[in-house]
C-alpha cells in the first residue's frame, strides 16, 4: 500500500497548498483522533452537511444511518458524498482581521459510497464504527440483534480520494503589521473528557469505565 | 421576529424528531457557541464537506473565502448549501452496540448562499466573522485593506431554513439489557482553552489577552 494518497482534480488543495498533506499515517491519525465528521450529500439537488459517527479500516470509511434517513434512502445507487473530519487545535489572532485564522487538522474523503448488504461487511463496520470510539467497546455490549441489524444502513466509501490540510503555528502577517500595538498569537483549544457519569441503572459490581481509555483522543 | 423557525420540508428532522429543535434561542445560542462550521456545497455533483469559520447576525449566516476558492467561483449566481454546526458534549456508551451514541447539539442551515457585492454589507459581514471568534477583536486589529478585501469572497446565506438537533442524558437502552453487567453512561466531553500563546513579536508592552474573553465559549 501506497505511504501517500494521490492527489486528484477533485482532492487537490487549491487554497494554501503547502498545508495540503496526502500522507497516509498523517491522515488516519486525524481520523482516528476525531469522534465525528461531517457527511456532505444531496438530496434533490440540496447539499445538506450531516455530523455522524464513523469508523475506518485501511480500505473504507463506514458510516451507519437509520434505514429510514434521508441519506439511507439515496444510497440504494450508489451516493456521492464528502466525508470530512476538522479537529481544532487553536484560534489565531493577528494584527489585521484578515490574517485571522484557526489552527487545525482536518481530512476530506470524497467519493461514492455504497449501501453495504453483504452481512460479514455489515458486522465488521458496526465493529470499527463501535470501536472508532472506545476501542475495546464491541466486545463488551450485546451485539446487534436481526431487528436492529434491520433497521440500520449501512454505507462503505473508499479510502482513495482522500486529502488533508494542517495549520500549525503563529499568524502570518503582513511586514507593516509588526509595528502594530495590538496582541497577536494563538489560543489553543483542545477537547477534554470529564469523569465518566454512570447512568444509575448498573448492575451491582460493574465497574466504572477506566478513563485512561480514551485518554489518546482528548489530549 | 417569531419565535421558532418554521419547520419545511428540506429542514424537517426526519429521525428521532423528539430531538428536533426550531427556537431561534436556543439555535443561535449554539451558533454562538461554535468556532466553526461545516458548509455543504456541491461542485460539478460532487458534494463537499469544508470546515469554515462563520458570522452571524438576525438574517443571516456569513461565510468567507478566498476568490480563487472552489466554493466562491460556484457562488457567482448563488450556491445551494448546508451550513452546519455541531457542539460534541459526551460519547454515550450503552449496554448494547445499537444503543451507543453522542451527545451534541447541532445547528443546519440550509438554502440559497448568495455573493455579497455591496461594500457596506461585505464590512459588516467580515465583522461579524471575526467577532464570531472573538467579541470586540474587529476594533482592535487593522481592517481590511483594498487588497485584501479583493482576495475575499463573502457569501450570505438567509437564516430561514434553520432546524437543530439536541441530544442529552444517558443512553436509551431496551429493557431487558439492563441487566447485562456492563458499564453505560455517559463520558462528558468539552473544549477547553489554554493559556494564549504570544507570537513573539509583540510590541513592547501590548498586554496578553484576557482569558476571560473566551470564557463563556469553552466551559
């Protein structure tokens, strides 16, 4: 497998190429730290941008929806779709309202996904969409029961058109700027997990989920 | 003004529509509580999911771009989008895979972008993107020159097609799960903001920014 995507007409960065990235282990690493992307489809003619859980494997994005959702009804062809993960790292202020800017990691994956039928598929993407959240998690719960298998779509978009872009650092300003008594820097911001709150209803002796368990995604 | 939004049927919450939202209150609070947004645009069928940072008044949702961007060249006779905003507040961990899920709130906006081309319209609008990020900031920084105001495409989408979602609370589980002897609740996740970092270049006695300026978007 290739260590870089290729960059196609339709990944290319045009806007600030040289934070594009087409690194393989760079981008699942952006993917593997964010909860949720963005699901960009239309439907007659409307782009709507959905947030949804998703998961990976090395070949696909697999995403999950209601059988009943709008997208799930206009995946039965085949659907095009933008699949897009931000992480935000830290507000960038500068000297001119125009060099605003936001620290950031995102990926872009676009393509045409499909409907997943084939049951060993459809168990493997619940698992790695499961499991995109708290590894470990698949084998701890009740599997999906025929009902609930029933009810979900299941969808697969390859891991092919795939870029990223990454901005790090301080602002960039114009020369004439520097002179300018105003403060300029960034603001890191980052995601944190707060103690994990029991849902009153445990079964007595089951013990609290370990927090060091996701202590790799909320830094 | 009403009050809600009115729901149409492209802003409909089609699933789980317990969770749907339409009070303007409430929807702006999240707008104003985002960093950023992810806007759906189709280019030549192609649906992409871009991450932007975003303004807002009463009537509209502001976006900008670079001219020479893909979405600015596809707004010059308007640009059907999907505006989104998603708050992550916790990873609900159920007893069973089905029931797994997030706690967020979101904002979509969906409609007609229009490319603002009136000067008094596109300083108010890059005002209140910059001010989207930091309330006050616009009077602080130097305002756009000539040049720069060139290089910029700003783009008003009309806040009328506006539907949210809110999910809170512990997981939703069958009844005969609970008695699975497996850990579910819920891990609270939020955004929190670090000590401003200075660029290096400052003038010689330009204070640090407050903290205490963010402080209401990062609990």
């Amino acid at each position: 497998m290739s260590e870089r995507f290729s960059s196609t007409p339709r990944t290319r960065v045009v806007r600030l190429p040289d934070r594009a990235s087409y690194d393989r282990q760079t981008l699942f690493a952006i993917l593997d730290e964010a909860f949720l992307c963005h699901v960009a489809f239309s439907v007659n003619g409307q782009p709507y941008a959905v947030p949804m859980a998703f998961g990976r494997d090395d070949q696909h994005v697999y995403l999950h929806a209601s059988a009943a959702s709008r997208m799930a009804r206009g995946a039965i062809d085949g659907l095009d779709v933008g699949v897009t993960v931000t992480l935000l790292d830290g507000l960038v202020m500068a000297r001119s309202a125009f060099h605003h800017s936001m620290n950031h990691r995102s990926v872009m994956v676009v393509g045409r996904a499909r409907l997943v039928t084939d049951a060993t598929e459809r168990q493997h993407a619940l698992r790695r969409i499961v499991e995109h959240v708290l590894a470990g998690r698949w084998d701890e719960v009740r599997p999906p029961s025929e009902k609930e298998l029933k009810a979900t779509a299941v969808l697969a978009l390859p891991l092919v058109e795939v870029s990223g872009k990454i901005r790090t650092g301080p602002p960039g300003e114009e020369d004439e700027d520097y002179t300018l008594p105003v403060w300029a820097g960034v603001i890191p911001l980052r995601t944190i997990a707060d103690q994990p709150e029991d849902d009153g209803r445990l079964v007595p002796g089951v013990r609290r989920l370990d927090e060091r368990r996701i202590a790799t995604r909320v830094r």
